[in-house]
C-alpha cells in the first residue's frame, strides 16, 4: 500500500468514528431515550436512570444507561448492547422486562444500532445505584419473561416492506423501530403483549394511568380528520389542531424527539401514520384532552 494512504487512514479512521457518533446522536434522540432514563422530577442526572414508570404491572425504574463502570454500562461490550436491544437480554443472560422497549428496539437495523453504541460511549459517566423494581405479584418474577417472550416477542430487525413507498417505509421503521410509538399507543392483553390487531388504535390503559389517543387514520376517533400539516405541527411543537397543547408523556417525546427530527422524517412519519389502516376506538379518541 503507498505510504501517503497509510498516513491518512487514520484520518480516514476519526472522521468515520465522528460521523457514526453524529448519526448515533440523531438516532439518540429519534429513540428518545433520554425521556425514560432521566429521572426529572427528582432533578436527577441525565441518563443515570431512576424515573418510575407506572405500569397495570407495577412501577418498574430506568436503570442507569451512563458509561460508568459500576452502576452504569460501562462495563458492556457492544455485542451485549446489541443483544439487550436485539434480544431483550442482560450481559448475564437473564431478562429484561419488556417496561424496556426492546420489543419495538429489536427492529433497529444493525448499522443504526452500531451508531448509538458509539455514541452512548462517549457520554459524561454518572455514578449512580439502579433503584429495584415494585413490581405487582407474580409479574416481578423474571424467571416468567422467556415465557412471555415465546408469547410475544419475535427478534428483529426490521424486515423493509418493499412494496412501500420509500416515505412510508422510513416513516414505518421511525414509528415501530425507533420511536416505539405502539408501545403506548397499542393496546394491550391481559399478560402486557401488544394487540397487533389494533396497532396504535390508542388505549384507556397507558404508561402511568393515562388513555393514550389512537392516532390511526380513522376520521371519527383518531387522526383522520387531522391535515397532515396539523400532524406535522403536533410533532414538530406539541400544538394540537385545536391550538392546545399535548402534555404528559407525549409532550416529554415532542421535547427529547420528534422536535428533534429533520423535516423529511417528520413528513415521512406522517405518511406512514396516514397509510395505516383506519380503526375506530372510542375509548382512545385522538380528541381527548390526555393527548
């Protein structure tokens, strides 16, 4: 090889590595991560973990997601980051339970996935202890999560669906890989598995008590009476077609994510949400005021 290349691979080599952590931030926030493991109300670092989630199941807390080596990940190499998004499993092969997204996760594509890691890499290290679990009976037991697993859970990633237009099929994999919108807006059955019969039709039951509105194209009960701009201005700011407002969680995604979006993947997003089919759901109208 000509000595001027092997001088300027290393370069070559920093630059590669700026330009995955740059995309990696982008998915970051497209992940919104930030929302779940920080723990706000209690002022706490950011990324060390320690909002509690309240779920039907109990309140189950955000682990520390910071590089530090003792309370943090560290310690992980990249495959187990990998295999805690793809497979729902901690470095010491127990489970996660599935208050971790990684059933939405799991569709992440490999490349993507790469590009977090190298990010999360590099950010500031908080020490900080993760707090256990208050999980109801029997559902903190994590010896039932590979059961569960079996009943609803399938490894990814994502399988592009060709016969998409290239819009929808980014806004598709925004929606259901990263975004992991249907884990709130997706009802669920009696064991916590999402109905993907009535994909992001909304539900009474969401994270922390609220009914989480169905965003559907259905013109009575979900967002088919929405124009795509006034869709477009929800993700964007928060304001909704009446001029109010989102708040609770959905105001937490708009702040950490989708205000954070370029423009074509809101669009694409848009598009993707206008191609799903249409279902009614009273219990969830887009209507309600716990948008």
């Amino acid at each position: 090889m000509p000595t001027f290349l092997l001088l300027a691979l290393p370069v070559l080599a920093q630059d590669e590595n700026a330009a995955a952590v740059e995309r990696g931030a982008y998915l970051f926030a497209a992940a919104g991560c930030a929302g779940c493991h920080t723990d706000v109300e209690s002022d706490g670092p950011p990324l060390a973990g320690g909002r509690a989630l309240e779920t039907p199941f109990g309140i189950f807390y955000s682990p520390n997601i910071t590089p530090d080596r003792e309370t943090g990940i560290g310690g992980w190499a990249e495959a187990d980051f990998v295999r805690a998004l793809r497979e729902g499993k901690a470095p010491d092969g127990s489970t996660y339970f599935p208050v971790f997204p990684y059933t939405s996760f799991t569709l992440i594509a490999d490349a993507d996935v790469s590009d977090i890691w190298a990010y999360m890499r590099l950010l500031e290290p908080v020490t900080r202890e993760n707090r256990a679990h208050e999980a109801a009976f029997p559902f903190g037991w994590r010896g039932l999560l590979p059961i569960w697993q079996w009943l609803h859970f399938e490894a990814g990633p994502m399988k592009a669906d060709v016969s998409a237009a290239s819009e929808i099929a980014r806004g598709a994999y925004l929606v259901n890989a990263l975004g992991h919108c249907g884990e709130c807006h997706t009802p669920r059955g009696a064991m916590g598995g999402m109905d993907r019969h009535r994909w992001l039709a909304g539900t009474e039951e969401g994270p922390e008590g609220g009914k989480i509105p169905n965003i559907t194209p259905d013109p009575a009960t979900g967002t088919g009476a929405w124009s795509d701009a006034e869709i477009l201005r929800v993700l964007e700011s928060g304001m909704l077609p009446d001029f109010d407002v989102v708040g609770g969680g959905m105001a937490e995604v708009v702040r950490n994510s989708t205000s954070k979006l370029t423009e074509p993947d809101r669009l694409a997003i848009v598009a993707y949400l206008r191609s799903l089919p249409a279902i009614e759901n009273d219990d969830a109208a887009a209507t309600q005021p716990e948008f």
